[in-house]
C-alpha cells in the first residue's frame, strides 16, 4: 500500500513519545509509527524518487517537524526526540484518536511565515491562497518550507558540538565563502589564554593582512560587553578585521557597537545556518529538474 501521508505519522509519533517521558532516539520512533500504522517491509523499503531516503521515515521525520515547530516536541540531542511539556499537555488533553482538524492544526500551524498563508483548521481543507497558487509559487514554498526546516535542524545541531569543533565548522564556513587562498590559511587558536581569539585567517599568501575570529557556542544573546571584549582583543592583536560568529542572537546594544567601530562583523546563528545552506558545509544539496518548454526549438 502507499505509504501514508506526513500527518498520519503525528498522532503514533505523539503517542509512542508520550509512553517514553525521557524521549527516544529517532530511528526507533521512525519504526514504532510505521508499526503502528500497519506498514508492511515493502512499504517501509519504498525509497523516495531522489532514492536518498525510505519514504516512511521521511515522512516521520516531517510530522516531528510539525510537532517541533507547534512547541510539542524537541531534539534535546541529535537523533534523539522527546516531548515538550506542551506536548506532554497536548496529549493528555487530546484523548485518542486526533480528529482530522487536530491532525491538520499541528501540520500546517506555524506554516504562515513559509507558506505566505494561515491555515484553515476549522474547515479542515487548505486556505484559499494555497490551493490556488500556481504550481511554480508552490515549488518556491517547498523550496522555502525545507529550507526552514534545514535551518532548524543545523541550529539544534550548533548547538550540541562541542566548543572546540564549533570553531572548525567556522572557519570551514568562511573558507567556502571565499576566505584564504587555501584551507590551511585558516588556522584554529582557541584555548586558554587564547585573548578572544578562536581562528586567524591569512588573506594573503605572505600573512601580511589577516581577519580574526571568534566563534561562541552560545545559549542567551550575545550583548555588547562580549563584542567589546572582541574589539578589544582585536586591538592587542594590532589587527584591522574581526567576525564574531555564534549560534546565538547579538542585542541591539551590540549590534550597534559593533557598526560604529567599523572593524567588527557579526553573525548570528541564523546568518550562520543560511551560509551553511548556500555554501554547502554540512549540508548538500540536491537540483530539481523542472521541465520548461523550449518555444524556440518549433519555431519553423
């Protein structure tokens, strides 16, 4: 049988997360939804067109998307998945089985920003401006409904490497952007007694002009204090450029600090994510082939 929909996998996963308070690891939520909803092995061997992926645990994996972006779940660490207190909440008061507009509410909630539409749970079809966007305006939402969802995962996934590992994602990053002429003109110094330094990049081959880096695996926003220390750092190092990159978000104060010393650039952890996206580190991307007549081809 085909395998169902994303949002038939929300209520088993929801419930099988419910029975576990400390959570799961994501492979065995995958196969307790598919067992729960009947799947047989073929069904659970059909691979996705691109054959990078078995549709069942694709399709999970979506409906954890939903329950993540409703608040009802989280990915405390990679590959593991455990209930929110909301979500402990929303189960205990949503006795089984969801009905069709509940099952709906938590698909398509939280979609408006991506979508460019609310949802219409109380009708339980789709709103008016989806279902008649053009099939080109629809690509470009899925295009930006994954992306959003890669964003999110990489952020989780910032979060949770270690310090030291977080400094080499950085400078990976920034050499695929463009900076030093090779990957060794990107070196990591972080460590004690380091003076807000984590990584120095050489962008000339003689190391005559170099650009400074921290990067901060951070929790609460970055404020101006930190960003002053940076500069500060800077200023010992006699240097002329500096980013401060983090997973995190920098305040206002900061921000503004950092534009009137003219030296400094900030990037947050969503700046950080979409980089990662564009210049494919630690994510890879697939092309779409999309038909597209060739009207000059029946010009005669």
């Amino acid at each position: 049988m085909p395998v169902p929909t994303y949002d038939r996998f929300i209520e088993p996963i929801l419930r099988y997360l419910y029975a576990r308070a400390d959570g799961a690891p994501a492979r065995e939520v995958h196969d307790a939804a598919a067992d729960a909803l009947g799947l047989t092995d073929d069904d659970r061997a059909q691979l996705l067109p691109s054959g990078t992926q078995r549709v069942y645990k694709n399709r999970a994996g979506w409906a954890h998307d939903r329950l993540k972006r409703g608040g009802y779940s989280s990915s405390p660490k990679h590959g593991f998945w455990q209930l929110t207190a909301e979500g402990r909440a929303f189960a205990e008061s949503n006795p089984h089985p969801l009905s069709a507009v509940q099952l709906q509410k938590v698909a398509t909630d939280n979609l408006g920003v991506v979508l460019g539409a609310e949802s219409d749970a109380v009708s339980g079809g789709p709103s008016e401006a989806v279902a008649t966007a053009s099939p080109d305006d629809r690509l470009e939402a899925a295009v930006a409904e994954l992306r959003a969802a890669a964003r999110t995962e990489l952020l989780e996934l910032l979060s949770q490497v270690s310090p030291k590992y977080f400094e080499t994602i950085v400078l990976d990053v920034l050499h695929r952007i463009g900076y030093g002429a090779s990957r060794s003109d990107l070196q990591r110094v972080g460590g004690s007694g380091d003076g807000g330094i984590d990584g120095i990049i050489s962008l000339d081959r003689l190391g005559l002009e170099k650009v400074y880096v921290q990067a901060k695996r951070w929790q609460g926003s970055i404020s101006r204090p930190e960003v002053q220390a940076f500069y500060g750092a800077l200023a010992g190092q006699h240097a002329s450029k500096g980013v401060f990159i983090t997973t995190s978000t920098f305040t206002a104060q900061a921000r503004d600090f950092a534009k009137s010393v003219e030296r400094v650039v900030l990037v947050d952890g969503v700046q950080l994510a979409d980089l990662m996206i564009d210049y494919e580190v630690g994510v890879a991307l697939r092309p779409i082939r999309v038909p597209k007549l060739d009207s000059d081809y029946f010009e005669e």
